[in-house]
C-alpha cells in the first residue's frame, strides 16, 4: 500500500496541473483556482494535453450518464481530491439529486477550509430549506456532500455514504481518477463487488494507468516508488481487458475501456486543434507515449435499459 502522504502529494500534483492548464486555457474552469494552490512548475504541453484528455473524457461520461437520467441520479466521486465538477454542474444546470465527495481526512479538511473562504463556493452549496453541516473536515449540504473515509476500509465508505443519505434505489453514478491503483488488489475487489451488490443500477468510471508491463510502466512505477508511492493495483493495469475484467469478476454487467490515445483521437477534433495551437510541442511521440499508458475504463448494471451500456466518450 502506499502511504497515504505520498498519494495525497500525487493530488496535488495533479490538481496543480490542472490549474496550470486551465490558465493557459485548455479549458474552463472558474473554480479551480479557488480550491487548489498555483505552483512555481512548469509543465510540458504533453501534460496539458493528457490532462486536457482526461478531464474532457471524464466530463462527457458525467454529463451523459446526467442526461440519460434525466437528473434523477446520484454521483459519489471517490478520492475527489480538488475536483470542481460539483460547482461546473451547478453553473450548467446539470445537477444530480445528490453528488458526493469522498477522500482523506487530512484533504477533505482542507477542502472544508477553501470553500468557507470563498463565498462563492459555499453559497452554491447553501439552501433556503436546509442548514449546512459544518465540522472540521466534513460538509453536509442539501445536495453535496464532502465526506472523509479511507477507501480502503469498506466499511468506513459504507458508513460516510449512509451518513450523506445515499438511495440505493437510484441510478448511481461513481467517479475515480487514479485512485485505485493505490489500492489493494483485494480491497478494491471488495468495494467494486459491495457496489455491485448494493447498487441495481450504476456505472463506474475509472481513469488509470494501462499496459504498465512495458519499459515506459517500469519507469513510472520507479519514479512513484522514489516518492513513496506504491501501486499496490498495478496488477489490473496491465491492459484494457484487466481493466474490464476487475468490474466483469464482481457482477458488473457489462465494462469498456479505451487508451487515452484513442480518445485523444476521438475528441471533438475542432476544440483539439485549439488546444493544440496553445503551446508549441517540439514532437508528439513523448505525448502518444503518455496517452497510451493511461486509459478511461467504465462499468454499468442497467437491469431496466435506460441504455446506460450504449454511453461512450465519442
């Protein structure tokens, strides 16, 4: 298992390099500066670029699956870290009934923290018909929900999504980026089954690394391990059909998984151009190399055919 100061630095790496992005406008995002730090990095195009693919891709599964069901669903992100999404689907009027946030005490904590500075951000949560629970490192709206839990501990996520007035009955929708594969294989295998269990009707979408076995994967792991960071996961990293194959082993009706280098490929290619004319890149292999080491792999039970297996990122 890595420990747990070592994935939460990968957080905030992450969330840096998303603000970085978004201030040299891969895309939009208002909120992000407000709940995470600007850095001193640099970050390479080809950083922009995957991050730019990767929010995209995500985003389009979210807003489908919002669509599909007319609303009338929930959305539990898990390891949420700095994610905005909550506050862009406010400004969207794409809201679900209930979205919640889950992560470590110690970001979650700090998250409570950034939206009681910013008025903008807990006036979005507040409701005329119901208070806002506030504690140290929780916040309990009426339709957000900011939790801490260690998700590897079952119970613990069982418990902080009771307390957030999770409806079983509803479509449900789950998020993770880069989350599992700090994981235990065979804590992770317990989550995805409990969901499956619990859960009639819900997809997962899962961004990660992909076809980790080559000497390009060799290196990340070295390079995560030098920070602390073990990939207690990688196991299902391995390639597109370990990917499927974690949610098709513990009842999940049906998964789908593409390399980022293929959904580069299947974005809307005029916002693509865009983005590619931001920043000059001296070649494209590093880049291709990059997307071809992370993938979007999402998982569904949809017994009622609402037609959640036939969404796609295209």
């Amino acid at each position: 298992m890595a420990s747990d100061d070592g994935v939460i630095l990968t957080n905030d790496d992450a969330a840096q390099c998303k603000r970085f992005a978004v201030e040299k406008k891969y895309w939009n995002d208002p909120y992000i500066s407000l709940l995470t730090s600007r850095s001193s990095a640099k970050h390479a195009p080809e950083i922009s670029r995957g991050y730019y693919a990767r929010v995209t891709a995500m985003r389009t599964l979210l807003h489908k699956f919002l669509m599909l069901t007319d609303r009338n669903c929930q959305v539990v992100n898990l390891g949420a870290g700095s994610d905005t999404n909550y506050w862009l689907l406010k400004e969207l009027d794409l809201f679900p009934k209930s979205f919640i946030e889950m992560d470590f005490k110690s970001v979650t904590a700090r998250k409570v923290a950034q939206i009681k500075r910013h008025e903008v951000l807990l006036q979005t949560i507040a409701s005329e018909d119901e208070d806002i629970k506030l504690s140290k490192s929780e916040i309990h709206g009426s339709d957000y929900h900011l939790v801490d839990a260690d998700l590897s501990i079952l119970s613990q996520v069982e418990k902080k999504l009771h307390e957030s007035g999770i409806d079983k009955n509803l479509p449900t929708l789950f998020m993770a980026e880069c989350v599992l594969v700090y994981i235990d294989n065979l804590k992770t295998k317990e989550l995805l089954k409990w969901i499956a269990d619990q859960f009639p009707v819900a997809m997962f979408i899962n961004y990660e690394q992909v076809n980790m076995a080559d000497r390009f994967g060799d290196i990340m792991i070295e390079n995560l391990k030098s920070r602390d960071c073990f990939l207690a996961g990688v196991e299902h990293c391995k390639s597109l059909e370990t990917q499927k194959q974690r949610f098709l082993d513990v009842g999940w009706e049906g998964a789908d998984a593409m390399e980022m280098l293929q959904i580069y490929k299947c974005l809307p290619q005029v916002d693509v151009h865009r983005i590619e004319r931001l920043e000059f890149m001296d070649e494209k292999e590093l880049l291709e190399q990059l997307l071809s080491h992370y993938c979007l792999a999402w998982a569904w039970k949809d017994p009622n055919n609402l037609g959640i297996a036939a969404l796609d990122v295209t």
